[in-house]
C-alpha cells in the first residue's frame, strides 16, 4: 500500500461526540439516517475463481468524486470479456479526505455522505454513487471485493497516553456514531504492548481487545457484516497483512463470508506459504510476481522455474503482474500476461494495463483462453534464457493448452509432446498460422513469433 500528505495535519471538521461514552455508542447503534434505496440484484454472480479480477484503480485516479461512475461504465464490458470480480479501492472515509485513496482510514461507516475530514465524498465519489456502482456490477453477474484496511488507522485528535508515555492521536469520535476509538484501543495499552508489525507510526490497531473484535467483526452492524449484509460486498482484499496475526483476517472472512485474499508482501514462498494456511484464505503470488520480473526485465526465463505460490498451492494463489504499488515488468509486459492467464492460480488484470497502456483485444484474447482452454495441472516441456513452453493437460471442461512464450528477437520452433494424438491444433492467439496435426504419438511442432507467445489447443 501507498500513503501520501503522511500526517499533514488533522482536518478539525471531524464531528466531536464528547458527550458520549464508548459504552453509550457501543448500545445505541447506528447514528445514521439514511436508508439504502437501491434494489439489489438477485441475479446469480459469476463464481470468483472462473474467470478473472479486474483491479479496478490505481494509484492516484482522478479526484473530485468521479471514479464510482467511471468503474460503472465500464463493468458491462469487462463482465462480457471474461471477468468475474473487480476489486475496489478502500471505499470509507479517510484522513486526507477528498485527497486519500483511502489507505489512512478514519471512519469505517462514512462512504461518502458524511461532511468529515474535508469533504462529504470520499474521492472517489458518494455512498449513493457506490451502491449504484455495486448493484451495476452485479446486475453483470460481477462480484465486488473491499480493499479492507484494518492494520492502523489515521485522523484521530490527540489525547494523553499514559502507555504511550506521550500524547497520541488516537481519539477518534467518527460523525457516523460507529465505532468510537480511544487509546485503549491502539497499541500499546494496558494489556497488550505490540502486534506483528505498525506501518508508517499510525495508530495501531489491537486485534486482541474484545472491543475491537466486536466492531470489526463480531457485532451485527460491526466493519465486516455492515459491507457484507448492508452495503453488499462480496469479498475482502486485506491490506498489509504483515501487520497483525494471520487470525485476525481469518476471524473477519468467518464472520463475514466471501472471497477472501491478503496482501502478504513477500516473494519467500515458504512465508507465502505459511500465511495462507494460517489465514485459511488467498494471497497474492509475490512469489510468481518476482520471477516474473526476474525473467522477463532480466531476459532469463529460466527463472519462471522457480517456486511460486501457485506451484505449491494454486487453490490459494492469486497472480498479478503490476498493481497500485509496484509495477516493476516494464519490458515485455504481455508475455508476463500470456504466462498468468495460461497458467494456474486465479489471474488478476491492472486497470492501467487493461484500459490505456496495453493491447486491450490481446488482453481479451487472453482472458478468453484462460476461461476456456486453461484446466487441469502444469508440466513444462522446455525452458531456456529465451524460451519458455508449458502444457496445461485439461479438465473441469477445458482441452487444455500448450503455451510457448518467446523472449528473443526472432521466430522460435519447437517439438513438443502434447496429449493428443492424431489431432488437429491452432494458435488461439492468432500469433502463429499453423495448424498442425499431431503424431500418433502426440508429437507436434509448434512455433513463437519473437517477443511474442502462441497458445495452442485442438482446433
């Protein structure tokens, strides 16, 4: 995750409820009045898994409350094409108000009808703006996934601290009247000194107070219930999870439901590893993520050799090749691409990548091939520094698939052995004008354009 203006300055409209106890707003519920008109639809949701997520922003979009409505034009094509979810920004508000991309969160209810910190949107746009952009997205048969950020928090006044031993700013009195939070609340306090990790010397969060738990997960309108049952999300993208117990984020999907995947950022796939069966949840395959890189900007495919999470756990992988924090696959960007969405694990799309700086029909193509072709487990049929060819053997549905991607400067050839005999094959990627026929032992030459990649199946 990124932050900008770190700390610039606490905005003094954030509404005051001095008067209240923490024990009176923990019993009285809801402050808010407004009610959530929108029907939502009862269409049933693509399968999160079947096809592919659109990251659906990047970092620094376009402020001024306009971005709910820009991501809704677009969720009838990107459903026609082959996605199946698109993941959100944090959708609450946050200390640098209509300038945050809401990675410093102050009140977890005000999605952008609250005058608080600056402005009454969110940057993003308003809570009636969002819930039209989810009942859109679901109209498409998409499911929508929270950015959740519940490892520190930003905005509080100060207070004196007396295990902190200085004055914190860790008051926080939120105009939606939900989940008031004091020192005790952060770290340290009296029974609790630290978690696993604080990010940027915000306030940190302590999982462990059951009063913390009650409003994030437990609660019937806590964090995690009010985004599934009221504002109808359908899967949580956990922020740095680095910072707190693998337990927390389990604990959240288990009262909630969802899809469920964490921001372990990490290319140790032993930790990777590690992470998801204590969270009992996906990650993102940082793991995948650093081969990629060290393959395709370093002109080496042999490192796509190496271990990634989806080798050991594709059930649990989530393969990317940029997102709002890192886009470090700058050269040959597509045939990193052609790799995730031929290979297993569950393939997520950069907005950025997919909407302006990429081939969007190849991407398609791509997408289509995976939703299509991509089943059953990986062999690989041959590595080198410039060639890289794998074999997808089918099922769940699908024939399966050869993928041949070429990082040199000429056209590649290859004999192969797939799992056909006697078949006629083509090139789906259109790359290549060949339409063999394998062997009676299923042996086939196949060929790659350079800097390019074909993928080939029964015709």
């Amino acid at each position: 995750m990124k932050l900008s203006n770190f700390f610039y300055g606490f905005l003094t409209s954030a509404f005051l409820l001095s008067s209240c106890s923490k024990e009176e707003i923990v019993d009285s519920g809801s402050v808010e009045s407004d009610v959530l008109q929108t029907e939502f639809s009862s269409k049933a949701l693509k399968p999160i898994g079947s096809g592919v997520m659109m990251q659906a922003f990047y970092w620094n979009v376009p402020a001024g409350g306009t971005w709910w409505d820009v991501v809704k034009g677009k969720v009838d094509d990107w459903s026609d094409a082959g996605i199946d979810a698109i993941w959100l920004p944090p959708v609450s508000k946050a200390m640098n108000g209509p300038l945050s991309m809401g990675y410093d969160p102050f009140d977890y209810y005000d999605f952008g009808q609250y005058n608080q910190m600056g402005s009454v949107e969110t940057r993003f746009g308003s809570r009636s703006e969002l819930t039209s952009l989810i009942t859109t997205a679901h109209n498409e048969r998409l499911s929508v996934i929270a950015d959740i950020v519940i490892n520190h928090n930003s905005g509080g006044d100060s207070e004196p601290n007396e295990w902190a031993e200085k004055d914190t700013y860790t008051d926080f009195n939120p105009m939606s009247g939900l989940f008031y939070r004091s020192k005790s609340d952060f770290h340290p306090n009296k029974d609790f000194k630290k978690d696993d990790g604080i990010f940027g010397g915000f306030p940190d969060l302590s999982h462990a107070q059951p009063y913390v738990q009650d409003w994030l997960w437990k609660r019937s309108n806590s964090v995690a219930k009010y985004y599934k049952n009221t504002m109808k999300f359908d899967g949580w993208r956990f922020d740095y999870v680095k910072g707190f117990a693998p337990w927390v984020a389990r604990e959240w999907q288990r009262n909630a439901g969802g899809f469920a995947v964490g921001e372990y950022w990490d290319g140790d796939v032993n930790k990777l590893k590690k992470w998801v069966d204590q969270a009992q949840m996906s990650a993102f395959d940082f793991g995948c993520y650093y081969k990629m890189r060290d393959a395709f900007m370093g002109n080496n495919l042999n490192a796509l050799n190496g271990d990634m999470l989806w080798k050991r756990n594709a059930s649990r992988a989530v393969t990317f090749v940029a997102n709002h924090d890192t886009d470090e696959i700058i050269d040959n960007k597509l045939l990193a691409y052609a790799y995730i969405l031929t290979h297993e694990g569950y393939p997520a799309i950069f907005y950025r990548d997919y909407e302006e700086w990429l081939d969007k029909n190849k991407l398609n193509n791509l997408i289509w091939i995976h939703n299509n072709l991509a089943g059953g487990n990986t062999s690989n049929l041959w590595t080198d520094n410039d060639e890289y060819i794998a074999k997808r053997n089918g099922g769940g549905g699908k024939n399966g698939l050869i993928v041949y991607i070429n990082n040199s400067n000429s056209w590649k050839e290859r004999w192969i052995e797939t799992n056909w005999s006697n078949r006629q094959i083509k090139d789906y990627t259109g790359n290549s004008g060949w339409q063999p026929t394998t062997q009676s032992s299923r042996w086939v030459k196949i060929q790659a354009p350079p800097k390019g990649y074909s993928v080939w199946s029964l015709k």
